[in-house]
C-alpha cells in the first residue's frame, strides 16, 4: 500500500521592512559549520581567507586587496576614512546611506571629514553639481578640501547606477584628485539588473574601493572591502585593527563570503529578491490607491498608498516602513527568502482591502 505525504503550505511571509530582516543562506551556513573544527592560523593568514581574495580576483579580473569585516557600515566608514583626511570632504548624495543611517561613523573613523551632500534624481549623484563643489574653494585654508566621493549601488531607493554615470563621475574625481568609493551594500542587486560584469560596473569604471554587500543578500555577518586601489592597503589594515575590526578568527568571516561567492549564489539570491520585486511591482499597478514611483532597478520599491489600505495591512500583520518620506509614502523590500507566495499573499490582501 502506497502512502503518500503531503507537505503543509508554507505560511507567507508578512514582513517587507527590510532584506535584513531575512535569515541566512544554508550554503552559508554550512560553510561555517564546516569551519566549526580544527585549527587555522589566526587573523586572516588562514587559506580560506587566502581563498576569498582569489576568488574576488578572478571575480573582478584583477589583483585586488580584500579585508573582510563584520557590518556595512564598517567597510564604508575605514575605506571612507583612509581616502579622507580630517579636513578632506566626502562627496554624497542627501539619501545615502553614509548620510542618514550610520550615526556619524564615516565623520568619526576619518576624525572630521565633512560630508558634503550633492542632490540629484532617484537617489544619484549630480554630476553637474558635483564638478561645481569639487572646484569650490581649493586651495583656501579655511575651508575643506575635495577628497573623495561615495557612491551607493543600489541607490536608497532601490535605483541604479549605470556604468556611464559611475565613469562620469569618476572623470570628476579624476580632475579634482580625488578618490572614489562604492558603497555596494545591494551592489549583486545592481548588477543583476544591470547585466554587466563585476569588473565593468567598479574598476574599469573609475571605482578606487567598494563595500561589498553580503548581510542583505544570505549572509549573517560579514562584509569585504575590495580595494582596486591596493596603495590603500596598509593604511586600511592599520585602521581596521584600530577600529576593532581585525577579528582573530577570521576564517569564520572568509567561510561566510566563501560560500556567498561560490557557485555564484550571490547573483542568484539577489535575482530572486529582484524578481519578487518586479512581480510585486506589477501587481502594484492592478491596485486602486496605490501610485508606483519608477520601475525597481534592484529589490526596494516605493509607492504612496492610501491610508485606509496602509492602515488595513498594518491590521492584518503585515511590516513596510512609512511616515519617512511623505504623506502616504511607503517603503516595500523583497529578500532572497521572499517567494511568489509571499508576494501573492499581500497583493490578495491589499486586492481585498481596496475593495
């Protein structure tokens, strides 16, 4: 006699706040429990470490250095610090991450840089305004000086940078000496939208150093620094160790980005995440009271919804962010854990409560 046995349906998902708000990858985290025993040298002179920064080689198609630390806002703020003097200025857009959401740590890492905003459309630089701040007061003693512009990939609000714009950004930096940072917190999102290389979208576009995400797209806790500059080197191991960053046991970071890398698991999480983005989008538009801003280039979308529809989801559990940016407007985050289940599920619910 045959038994057959039927799965229970996976209960949807309620929560689109954040892709942090997402667990880990269980590639991920075999990887580290595959590390769990025998011994490796300590701080980063283990072969795994000596692994990732091969592998991110090869990814990049070129020598780079690579200094693995815990959070973003780590890799953004020593990269950030080791381009900028005290008096230097740090070039970024109002909504960047560096300017909102990281408590003034790139201001405290560099002992006093000057963030200095230059607005722009969906969350990107200006260049035309930044030519004009670069070239301000150069010279003068009594003002900071040009030092180095960071750009997000992808942007805060989920738009992305082509590798036209980074290079004409990267023209500006040239001219005024200055260097140029990525923060690539969603930088696999970018570029699975973007349809380029690795390679295309930094270095050969004009990029000095780049905060490559990995916490948002299946990893628990590790981020790299890939310096395409690799003068900064020294200078960044010596900040990262005064910073608290150089753990000792490494290899548990470099297991993690490890098994990220392999098999290119990154770029597939993130075209899951982007994915459940655009079907979301799409069933955005067959909604009345829901307005759509743009056409998601990665995994964030913004809308501005009613508030009889804001305030019903809210009833029914489910979690976005709003109130931050205007009457209305809501922000809604897919992960790499984000199925179509779960995306179906809120369109009925938002479908039912409109009605």
């Amino acid at each position: 006699m045959n038994h057959t046995h039927t799965l229970p349906a996976q209960t949807p998902a309620l929560g689109f706040n954040s892709d942090n708000i997402a667990g880990a990858a269980p590639e991920v985290m075999q990887a580290l429990m595959a590390c769990m025993a025998g011994q490796a040298s300590p701080y980063g002179n283990d072969d795994l470490t000596a692994r990732v920064e091969r592998k991110l080689g090869d990814i990049f198609e070129r020598d780079v250095a690579v200094l693995l630390v815990p959070t973003g806002t780590a890799a953004n703020s020593l990269c950030l610090a080791a381009m900028a003097p005290p008096w230097g200025n740090i070039y970024c857009h109002p909504d960047s991450h560096i300017n909102n959401d990281e408590c003034g740590a790139p201001e405290f890492f560099s002992g006093g840089a000057k963030l200095v905003k230059v607005d722009g459309p969906a969350a990107k630089i200006d260049v035309d305004q930044l030519r004009a701040l670069a070239r301000a007061k150069v010279g003068d003693v009594h003002s900071t000086q040009p030092a180095c512009v960071s750009i997000t990939q992808a942007t805060e609000v989920g738009s992305a940078y082509t590798v036209a714009e980074i290079a004409a950004i990267a023209e500006v930096c040239k001219a005024s000496s200055m260097k140029l940072h990525m923060d690539g917190s969603r930088f696999a999102n970018a570029l699975v939208t973007l349809g380029c290389s690795p390679a295309e979208l930094t270095w050969k576009a004009g990029v000095d150093a780049l905060s490559l995400g990995a916490t948002k797209n299946g990893v628990p806790a590790a981020e790299a620094i890939v310096l395409f500059d690799t003068s900064l080197k020294t200078e960044m191991a010596y900040r990262r160790k005064r910073a608290g960053h150089l753990f000792s046991k490494m290899r548990f970071l470099s297991a993690q980005i490890d098994a990220y890398l392999t098999d290119d698991l990154w770029l597939r999480n993130a075209g899951q995440a982007n994915a459940m983005a655009r079907r979301m989008n799409d069933g955005f538009a067959q909604i009345d009271g829901v307005e759509v801003f743009g056409t998601p280039e990665a995994n964030i979308l913004f809308c501005r919804f009613s508030d009889t529809l804001i305030a019903g989801l809210r009833k029914e559990g489910f979690g976005f962010y709003g109130d931050r940016w205007g009457p209305g407007v809501v922000r809604f985050v897919t992960s790499f854990q984000t199925t179509a289940n779960d995306v179906d599920h809120l369109l009925a619910s938002m479908k039912r409560i409109a009605a």
